[in-house]
C-alpha cells in the first residue's frame, strides 16, 4: 500500500521527498477541490468522469507487463498484484492480461538494476525524480519516454483533469517541460495531513500530564515515563521514545535533517548550528535512557512488539498504520489503552514548527511507459482508466460487493475491510483487494473512513499545525547536476550515517561535531547547494 494508507515511505524517495513525507510527506504543493460534498465520491474532477466515446478510439493493450514494488501491507495477503481484485476487475473491463515483476530488496537499487539489464517491463511504476540522472535523462537514454503528446492524443481524462487543475501539471512536469509519468495524486490538505508523533495518552492520564509541545514538555513527559511505572507493572521497563523520523525532532530547531529551503534559499541541515542543539538533545536524551537504545536497529515488526507489551510511549507514525493499526491490535488485550496525536514540537511555546511531514499533491511516483514498450498509445489509454469515475471507485475503494457498496449514493467500505475476518488490519485489508499504487487521485473519503477514530481526527488537527514552509519542493536535477551532485552526496551521505547515530549514542564525543561540520564542508556541500538551489529556481519559474 501506499503512505495514504500508512505505510513509511515510500517507496523509495529522494532525500528532499523525504523532508516532504516527509513527507510526506510528504514540500506541499497547491491542493484545492472544486467538488462539493454533494458529488460523486471523488475528490476531484476525475473522479466524475465517464470515458467519453472517441472518433478512431485507441484500444487497450491485450497485454502488458507491469514493474512495481510491492509494500508490507500488500505482502500481508498477496504474493503478486495480479492477485488482487481490483486488478482482476481491470482485466474485465479492458481486456488486458497484466504479468506484474515485483523487484524484492530495496527500491533504488533494484531500479539501477532493471535500467541496466535493458530487458524492460511496458510499464514502471516508482519515484521517478529519484532516479540517477532524473527522468528528463531517463527519457533521452529511451529508458522512458515523454508523454505529454501520448496525454492530449490518448489520455482524455486525465488531458481533462490536467486542464482543470493547472497547479498539477507544473508538478508533474520537468524542468525541461517532459511529463514522464502518469501520476499518482492526492489534492486533499486533510488527507496529506496523515504522520506525526503518536503518544501514549492513557500514560499522559495515568500521569496528570499534557501532550507535550515544546521541547522542555516532551523532556519532562520523557523522564516520568521513564521513572514513574506508568504501565503499572512494578518493573523499570518502560521505553519512553522512539524517535523514528529524526527529521521530525530536528524540526523543533528550525532545521531539517538533509536540504531545505527558508524563503527560497536552500540549506544543508547538519551543517546549520541548531541541528548542534538537536544532537546534543538527542544524546542528552538517550544517555538518560529516555530514547529506546536499540532505535537504530527497530524496524516495524519490533516497534509493534514494544508496543503490544506495553512498553513503548511515543513514536512517529501514521494516522492508520499508526494510530489505528495499534488500536487495534492492542486495545483488546488492554482496554485502557489509549494513543494520541501530538504536534510537531517546537523550542519556544508559542513558535510555529515549519516543516512537519505532510504528504504532497504529487511525490514524484507514477507509471512511466518505458522505452521498450511497443503499443504506447494503448498503454497510457490502460493507465488513464483511473482517472474515469469508474476507475476511480477501482483504484480507491476496491471491488464493488466485495470492499465497499454504494450507500445514498456514496461508497462504503464493507466488513472485510473495516472488520477483516481474517484479522487484517484495515489497510492490510484493503490493499488485499486495492494495492494503492497506480495512477489516480487519491480520494479522501477512503481515509475518512480507515481513520475515522476521535483520536485520529485529533491528531490530525494536532499534526497541521506544522506549516511545512520550509520543505522542498519535488525538484528534479540536470544529467549534469544528478552526477555532479551524487559525486558530492554519496560522500557526505556516508559520513552522515556512520556519525550521527554515534554522536547520539555516545560513541562518538560531541566535541567532535564541529570537526565533523568542517568536514562536510570541505567534501563541497556548498556545491551541492549551489546544484539544489538552481533545481529550486527552475521549479519556482515552471508555469
């Protein structure tokens, strides 16, 4: 599934999409809906268009071979796309037989992979402005090739909904004006608004404390859920963070933990003096034991341990993968059990956090149409199905009878999704039927309905303080400047990852970090915000 439905990241994004997801999520794009609550489902203008019959109509492909990685939640019940109903649905409807290719390992160097072996799929569905040398590259090497002409010519509804929602195509377009995929979108503020810190609220009530906001109120919520037993058991076993996402910690500071930009010129966090502030926090921190010890090495499936043993007090996590998911999972076994959303925090009561990690209208991530596909014209017909109002329904809500039915007038999820009898969680269940990758726009009834908790809406609320000012944009770089600017970064990222944790964890003295500062900068960091501040001014001049 996808981050709408909760799942980390995607996908394999670049470092400033990272920033936005965060994303978010997710830089934030112009979002704006002009449905209203009485239309059809979608939130968008997609969502209420038939295919309109054609002169000399481009039929679709009898079959198409489909490259995209599939995420946890998918995995929890299929072995292949092609397994899931929605995709079973879409080979009724268009007549097209799809063989799925799903790369296992890491995303970005299984794309490195497939682009070498020059034996490509038809489509390639990924974050293509995190691909080497960016997607205006991609397509001279005919790795990939341009759409904009295959959309007006072939693609009628997604041509429309591009005409209806201009802010979209500056985002979907390169630098050099190259559409390169057939996007997957979310235009809706409420649902790109879906991570941030999670806390355990019944130990806030145990405790008589707030939800903290500042960076003194979490230090003090830390230590009495490190020393006051707030899970009751008598034992000093309480873990009181897990500070997954660090960037959204460094926050706090006015600072992100890789490239971000303040009134239009980009920054190099580690390198700006407040992200010291935050590492020597940080370690301050995890020296007192108030950050879990082992937080470099915890993944999903131990957190959601930590959490079922009751362990664990705050995180960084998703609307429904987060919130929801241990809900769940733990409520039943313990009926007090509680979790609330927190705001992003800040150093001064009062101050604006201004990255947060919202999702963004558009990520970089789509279906591109590689260069060997050899009926183009048919495929992106396929791929615009998505954005008719019936495809719509297929992409977002599933099989009708099946995931959801249609109740005055609007769909519903059924049982199988909000009460799995397979004990799937809700977006488990839902990426059994619907997988979420694909190119559509998302629609944020889905989401209303698979977070429709008080807690979740809360914390919602809580989250959209943070006004993402400071994030990048989803920029794309020149060949020249993607192989110049790797050169620079594959360095530094090295050197970033072997320092910082040690910095954190005590291994490494802090009085060492100014050196460590020193060093990026002599591996020309400047140079590599030189190359990401051009990448900004071309997107910020795009029209």
């Amino acid at each position: 599934m996808t981050k709408k439905r909760g799942k980390a990241a995607a996908l394999a994004v670049s470092s400033a999409l990272l920033a936005s997801l965060a994303a978010g999520c997710t830089g934030d794009g112009t979002k704006e809906t002009k449905d209203s609550p009485s239309q059809s489902p979608s939130p968008s203008a997609a969502g209420n268009r038939s295919e309109a019959p054609k002169k000399n109509e481009t039929k679709y492909p009898a079959s198409l071979t489909y490259w995209v990685q599939m995420d946890s939640d998918a995995t929890a019940s299929l072995k292949s796309f092609g397994e899931a109903g929605m995709y079973k649905e879409l080979e009724k409807i268009t007549g097209t037989k799809v063989e799925f290719q799903h790369p296992a390992g890491e995303a970005a160097e299984q794309i490195n992979l497939l682009l070498a072996s020059n034996k490509l799929p038809d489509v390639i569905y990924y974050t293509w402005n995190s691909v080497p040398k960016g997607p205006d590259n991609a397509i001279k090497d005919k790795a990939i090739i341009r759409l904009n002409e295959l959309i007006e010519q072939h693609a009628p509804n997604f041509n429309q909904f591009l005409k209806e929602h201009p802010e979209v195509k500056k985002l979907i377009m390169t630098d050099e004006g190259n559409i390169y995929v057939m996007p997957k979108l979310d235009l809706n503020d409420w649902t790109n608004v879906n991570m941030g810190p999670i806390i355990r609220k019944d130990w806030l009530d145990k405790l008589g404390l707030p939800v903290p906001a500042t960076i003194d109120d979490w230090y003090k919520t830390l230590k009495a859920f490190k020393e006051r037993d707030p899970n009751g058991n008598g034992k000093a076993d309480e873990i009181p963070l897990l500070p997954e996402y660090m960037s959204a910690w460094a926050s706090a500071w006015g600072v992100g933990n890789y490239f971000y930009q303040k009134d239009g010129k980009v920054k190099f966090g580690p390198a700006e003096p407040e992200f010291k502030e935050f590492v020597t926090t940080m370690a301050k921190w995890y020296k007192e034991g108030l950050i879990d010890q082992d937080y470099a090495a915890t993944d999903t499936k131990l957190r959601d341990a930590k959490m079922s043993t009751n362990t664990l007090g705050a995180f960084v996590g998703y609307v429904a993968s987060g919130i929801g998911k241990y809900l769940d999972l733990v409520k039943p076994a313990n009926p007090a059990f509680d979790l609330a959303g927190a705001q992003f925090p800040v150093v001064k009561t009062g101050d604006t956090n201004h990255f947060g990690l919202r999702s963004s209208t558009f990520i970089g991530q789509g279906a591109a149409i590689s260069g060997s596909n050899k009926n183009p014209q048919e495929t992106i017909k396929w791929l615009d199905y998505g954005f008719t109002k019936e495809g719509s329904l297929l992409y977002n809500f599933g099989v009708e009878g099946r995931s959801y039915v249609i109740e005055n007038g609007k769909p519903k999820f059924t049982d199988y999704i909000m009460n799995n009898p397979n004990k799937l969680t809700k977006t488990q269940a839902l990426s059994s039927v619907t997988p979420g990758n694909g190119p559509y726009s998302y629609n944020q009834d889905a989401m209303k309905q698979l977070s429709d908790r008080e807690q979740q809406n809360k914390a919602r609320e809580a989250w959209a303080k943070a006004d993402g000012k400071y994030v990048m944009p989803a920029i794309t770089l020149t060949a020249e400047e993607d192989t110049k600017y790797a050169n620079i970064m594959n360095d530094i990222d090295t050197l970033y990852s072997e320092k910082f944790n040690k910095f954190i964890m005590g291994t490494e003295p802090l009085e060492n970090f100014d050196n460590f500062v020193k060093t990026i900068k002599g591996m020309n960091i400047d140079e590599a915000i030189k190359i990401q501040q051009a990448a900004l001014d071309r997107f910020n001049s795009r029209k």
